[in-house]
C-alpha cells in the first residue's frame, strides 16, 4: 500500500512515500475507506511536529481528512454499505485518528459522511476538517437570518467556508479579517473585507456603527477584546482557536465528526451556496510540499492531497 509515513517528529522533511506499507484493519464499528483525496490541515502538520496532546505510534500516517469509497465494513456496523461513496474527518473518541495520506484509511463508523454529488473527489478531500469546523462553529454562535457576522481569518481554509456558511444560514451581511492582498477573494466569497491588526475595532465600527451580532474567531492569539469591542449588545461569539472565550461570555468549539452535519454541509454544497475553493493540489508524493505551502499560512482556501482516481 502507498502511504506517507513519518518515524519521528519534525518538519516536512521527515514525511516518506513508502510503497509497502501495511493496510490497517478493520475492527468492530469501524469502516475502511479506498482514499481518493485528503488535504492538508495546520492540525497535521503540528501533530506531526510533535504535539504532546497529540501521540502517535510510529511508523504514523498523517492526514485526518480523507473522501473516498468504502472498500471494507467491520462488525456491528449498520447504516454503510460497501461501494458507498463518503468523507471522513477521523477521530478516536477525544483522540486522533490519522492516516488519510495513504490509498486506504480506518475509521469509526460514525466519524463518516455522505460524498456532496457536485464536487470533485479532490474537492471532497478538503471538505471534513474545515467545512465540518465552519458549519458547527456557525451553529453553534447561531448564525440565522439578519444577522451581521465577523469572522477573523476569514481567508484561510476554515475562514472561506465560514464565510459561505454564515451568509447560507442567512446572514444578512459577513464581514472578514484578512490581509489586503486577501480583500478582493472575500468580496468574490460574498464578505465585505476589513485589514486585520491595529485599528479593526474602528474599522469594524465604520461598517457597523451599532455593532456585530455574531463574531466567529477562527485566529485566537488575544481577539477576544476586539471581539468584545465590536459585538453588538446582546451579540453572541464563538472561538475554534482559544477556550479563554468561554470566560468572556463565548463558546468554544471542538470540532467533532458528525454524520448529520456532514449531511447538512453537502446539501449545502450540492445547492450551489457553499463552494469548495483550491489552492493547490499535490500528489502523494509530494506531501512534503504541501505541507511547506500550508505552513506559509498564506493560503487562498484549502491544499489538497490527490491520492487515486
């Protein structure tokens, strides 16, 4: 089996395409899927890197993305059938569960979700992680209709589903954090771009003299002041990137694979108002280079990781 592999932590430099790597098994309540695509996510590389909440066994695999086909079911499964075309955002209970950069990948049965009809297996490989994120934390700040939202870093891979998420969930307007250069890709996501840094609360202000019914912080690093000067009485926020929020008032996600959101993000997609855009793709092969362009943290959208087909 191909698979990117790594035998101890560290930078891009340590990740391998080996050819014979064993397949992983199937146990009881798990699916093993035949990988089209996966992408790449800050959370791989810094697992990788050596996160110590975050242990691998080596030889490890990264990539906890992965769309595909189910290829095997193991026992007590129910509601999966072989042939099934689906994504995965793996995971282990609070813990990890890697191994999408590879032509086959284990699961739990529940961390599966349907494959949207509209989007190319490359597209669907970057959908879990970060859609997944942008349509729970959207939820759970309940962003409905009316609503004037902030999303910080809202360019990135996370940010740019946020965006469409918020405004299909009918936000009357989406304003987003992001540098100039960034500013004409929000107005094409449908946000009104403001520069990140000094002075946002004053920028924010001049867009929304009353305030912001919702901020989503996709950033942490110490917002949650700016977050609390531009919230409108009343308003409600919601932080992937610091737990502190929940001391200010806030929600605080943990991204958790769900089938039911999966669903509700791909009829998203599948009705044309949440789009999937890519950066770049790379081959297997070539993880080590995707892994440098993710870690530029300059990117337009979401890196995906061509694996089959």
């Amino acid at each position: 089996m191909l698979a990117v592999q790594y035998t101890e932590h560290g930078g891009p430099e340590v990740l391998h395409l080996v050819t014979d790597a064993p397949e992983p098994e199937v146990g009881p309540g798990e699916v093993r899927i035949a990988v089209k695509a996966s992408s790449v996510n800050p959370v791989d590389w810094k697992i990788v890197a050596g996160r110590p909440d975050m242990p691998v066994d080596f030889p490890a695999t990264p990539g906890r993305d992965a769309a595909g086909v189910v290829e095997s079911i193991g026992e007590g499964v129910v509601g999966w059938s072989v042939g099934d075309e689906v994504v995965t955002y793996g995971h282990e209970g609070r813990g990890v569960r890697s191994g999408g950069w590879a032509e086959l990948m284990t699961v739990p049965a529940d961390a599966l979700g349907p494959k949207p009809a509209t989007v190319t297996w490359d597209e669907a490989g970057t959908l879990p992680c970060a859609g997944l994120t942008a349509y729970q934390v959207n939820r759970l700040a309940e962003v409905g209709p009316g609503d004037t939202v902030l999303v910080h870093a809202a360019a990135g891979g996370v940010g740019h589903f946020a965006v469409q998420v918020a405004r299909a969930l009918g936000a009357s307007r989406v304003i987003g954090t992001a540098s100039a250069p960034n500013h004409d890709f929000l107005r094409g996501l449908g946000a009104e771009p403001v520069t990140y840094g000094e002075g946002l609360v004053e920028r924010v202000r001049e867009l929304a003299p009353e305030g912001v019914d919702v901020v989503i912080d996709l950033v942490g690093g110490g917002v949650v002041e700016q977050t609390l000067a531009v919230l409108a009485e009343g308003g409600r926020h919601a932080s992937i990137a610091d737990r502190q929020i929940v001391d200010h008032g806030g929600r605080y996600l943990q991204v958790a694979a769900d089938r039911a959101d999966f669903t509700a993000l791909g009829e998203l997609i599948d009705a044309g108002r949440v789009g999937v855009v890519l950066a770049a793709v790379f081959e297997l092969a070539e993880a080590d280079r995707a892994v440098e362009q993710s870690q530029t943290r300059h990117v337009q959208g979401k890196i995906a990781i061509h694996v089959a087909g």
